[in-house]
C-alpha cells in the first residue's frame, strides 16, 4: 500500500547529504532500525523506486526523516536532495523490515557501527534510546571517510550528563587536527579498544557499504561476538539502498 | 494512482522490456545478508535432504562434486531492485539431488550455515528450475556471493536461492522462512513483483 506524505522540512547534512522530514497522515508507526520505499513518478506514469532508512525515533505524529545521499550517477536520489521543496508530496511504502532493529525492552548492551552513510538507522536506534529513560547502554563506531563527512555531528556530540550512549569515530581519509590516529580503514585494535567487550554479550548492528560490513562484521565476530549476535544491512556500489 | 513528482523525468534504460517491474539494472553483483558471512571450510562442509526427522540424503563437499553438474546462465532479481542480467554459473540440479527421493511433501524450507532459511514449494525446485550453485563466472563462489555454495532459483526474487547452503527439509505444510517470517512476500515471483505480504 502506498501512502502520500508531505515534506515538511529539509535539512543539509553535508554537502551531499539532505535530510527530509515528512508528514505521513496515516503512518502505522515503525521500529527503530526499518526502512521504506520512496516512489517517484513521471508525468508519463514512468516510476522509479529506492529504499530509504528511517533516521527519526518512533514518534505518535505520524512524521518520519529519512536522509539521502546525493549519488552523481544516481536516478533517485539527486531528485531527493536538490530538487525535492517543503510542502512537495512523496509517495511511500512501509515500514519494511524486523530483523535489523532494536526494541527498548532488549536489555543487552548494543553495540552500532557505522560505515558513511550506514548510520541513518542506527541513528534511528541512538534517537530511540535517549529517548528512553534507564535501559542498556549504546556505544558507536562511527567509520567515516573525513570530519566534514560526519552526518548529525551536532546531535551525536554528547551532552555531559548522558551517558547513555558513547560514540568514538574513525576516520578512513582524512582527521581532524591533533587526531591521535592515521586515517585506515578500522581494524582489529580499534574494535578491541571502542566496541563492548565480547563477554557483556552485545547485540551489534552493523550498517554501511558491502565492504565496510563485511569487514566491521568479521571483525567483530573474530573478537568473540556470537555471529548470531551480530545483525547486519548492507549496500552495495549501485545503491540499492538510500 | 500514483502522485506526479514535480520535476521527475528518471533515467529509463532501453532494455527495460527484459526487466521484470520496478527492477533497474546493474553490472555489479551487490551483496545482501543479515549477518555476518560465515565461513565454512570444505572438509565440514555437508549438505542434507531431511523429511520429518529423517536425513533422507547426504552429500559431503567430496561426494557432492562427484555428481554430474550443469551450467545454467540466468538472470537474477533482487527484491531490493536491482537485476543482474545473463549470469553463468556451475551448480549440481536440484533433479539431481531430489532423483529417486519418493515424498508426499508439497513445501520445502532451506536452511543455510549462519541460520538464515527460506520457503518455497517443492514443485519449485523441480524441472530444471534450481540448482546448488558452487561457481560463478567461472570462479569458485566467494563466501559474500553464498560459497562453498548457495542455492540458486532465478525465477524468484534472490532471497529464495539461500546463500551457505546446509540443508533441505521437505515438508507437508509450508512454513515461513526467515524473511518471509518478517513480511515479506511467502512466494517471491519478480514478474508479479510479489515483494511484500500482500502483493
């Protein structure tokens, strides 16, 4: 069933990232982790589809953000992130998905990292989780390729008395001034000094591009994590996701 | 009736006529999986027919790779839309495996190393429609693509050819698989664009 809901905000997230904020009237409601389906349609009745995350918590307003970014051969997307106005209809399907989410009642440590982009649904979970009051604590590794790269900088800065949930970054390209790292791609110290400690039995989830999880994921499961407590999302180069 | 995007033009591909609806194509071979890769070594490998508590065939890798293979050049289609046309493979048919098998079953539900399964009917599996896949391109199947090997079924949306192939349950009464348990389509035909329950 396709829905039609309103934009009512955008926001910049980088240079090439947007966040779109829509007004949904008879939206279900949706889990902290799902996605939906964005579709476009041409004054001919040509339609395109692509799936987005949820980046916004579950809310009882019927609103939900998702975050785009603009891919330069992409046929979607560069719709979603320049052309897109306040007050624009979208149509859209979901939520979609129930297996890479979190519920508030889960009492286990949680353990996200993210590859670039791959933070939108784990956002989603960090937004749901402060909102929450007691529950298990978050940590997040959040891999990006340079500091101006970083989507929801400002809010993922902590506020001193939350403590909730930790976030550590690493940079793949370029750091920030007096970084004490080089730019890599994460690697097993990194996961052994940022991530839970196997023993506290994390449930992790894992999101960003095929080569970023596949690696984050071995990673972690060469570090003692259960491979069935490790849930990943994946995308691939022709951005089948976002 | 859908809503006219303001603006939208999209990029229309001129093969879209071999397309099924709502899939774009694309020269790379995305991967997607809801855990991590699991890495099974040969010589643990196993692969099994199983009908109530029954193991009514097993193959080991050596044993498996001793059957007669076939090698079938298919399109696949992914729910999450994106299509890959033409692509060649080397797999053992699941008319092989199933040969001499006598069962009442009507459903089949396919389990993989790292827990993930999928449904679909028998009769799906059946004449020269399913195959245990253990080469691509002319390559050994990579483990992110489903090796040792992974099940492969192309008229069905990609979810249904299980990656990490384990074992196969036959069954009387059909039972969700892992995706299907989450709202997605129990059957999966592309041409149908059957992706979600209720299409």
């Amino acid at each position: 069933m396709w829905r039609s809901g309103t934009v009512i905000a955008l926001r910049d997230e980088t240079a090439t990232a947007r966040t779109i904020t829509l007004q949904i009237p008879d939206w279900p409601g949706h889990l902290a982790g799902q996605h939906v389906d964005v579709r476009l349609t041409a004054p001919d009745g040509y339609s395109a589809v692509r799936s987005y995350s949820i980046a916004s918590a579950p809310d009882q307003d019927g609103r939900i953000e998702i975050t785009v970014e603009r891919l330069p051969d992409g046929e979607v997307s560069p719709y979603l992130t320049t052309q897109v106005a306040v007050g624009d209809p979208l149509e859209l399907r979901g939520p979609i998905g129930g297996w890479f989410v979190w519920r508030p009642e889960q009492p286990e440590p949680i353990q996200l990292v993210a590859g670039g982009s791959g933070i939108v649904p784990l956002m989603a979970m960090i937004r749901l989780r402060r909102a929450t009051h007691g529950g298990a604590p978050f940590r997040l590794l959040y891999s990006v390729r340079e500091p101006d790269a970083v989507w929801y900088g400002g809010e993922l800065q902590l506020p001193s008395s939350d403590s909730s949930v930790s976030v550590t970054y690493a940079y793949t390209r370029a750091v920030p001034e007096g970084w004490p790292r080089r730019p890599a791609r994460i690697d097993a110290a990194q996961i052994a000094s940022m991530t839970w400690p196997s023993r506290l039995r994390p449930t992790c989830y894992v999101c960003g591009p095929t080569s970023f999880v596949e690696r984050a994921a071995d990673l972690l499961a060469a570090a003692g994590n259960s491979p069935d407590r490790i849930r990943t999302e994946r995308f691939g180069p022709t951005g089948e996701r976002r | 009736m859908a809503i006219i995007s303001p603006g939208f033009s999209g990029r229309r591909a001129p093969t879209d006529s071999t397309l099924p609806p709502g899939q774009y194509l694309t020269a790379g071979f995305p991967v997607l999986s809801a855990g991590p890769t699991p890495h099974v070594p040969l010589e643990k490998w196993e692969l099994t027919i199983e009908e109530g508590t029954d193991v009514i065939r097993r193959w080991d890798w050596t044993s498996f790779r001793s059957l007669p293979t076939e090698t079938p050049t298919v399109d696949l289609h992914c729910v999450t839309r994106w299509s890959k046309l033409g692509t060649r493979w080397e797999g053992v048919s699941l008319d092989t495996l199933l040969a001499g098998v006598k069962t009442e079953a009507a459903f089949a539900l396919v389990y993989s190393y790292g827990d993930y399964s999928t449904n679909l009917p028998l009769e799906d599996l059946l004449n020269k429609q399913a195959w245990i896949a253990f080469r691509f391109d002319g390559a050994d199947l990579e483990p992110e693509h489903g090796g040792p090997a992974r099940l492969l079924v192309p008229h069905l949306y990609l979810w249904k050819s299980a990656k990490w192939v384990r074992r196969i349950k036959l069954m009387s009464r059909d039972a969700p698989g892992f995706w299907e348990a989450f709202g997605y389509h129990n059957y999966g035909d592309p041409w149908r664009e059957q992706r979600y329950r209720g299409d």
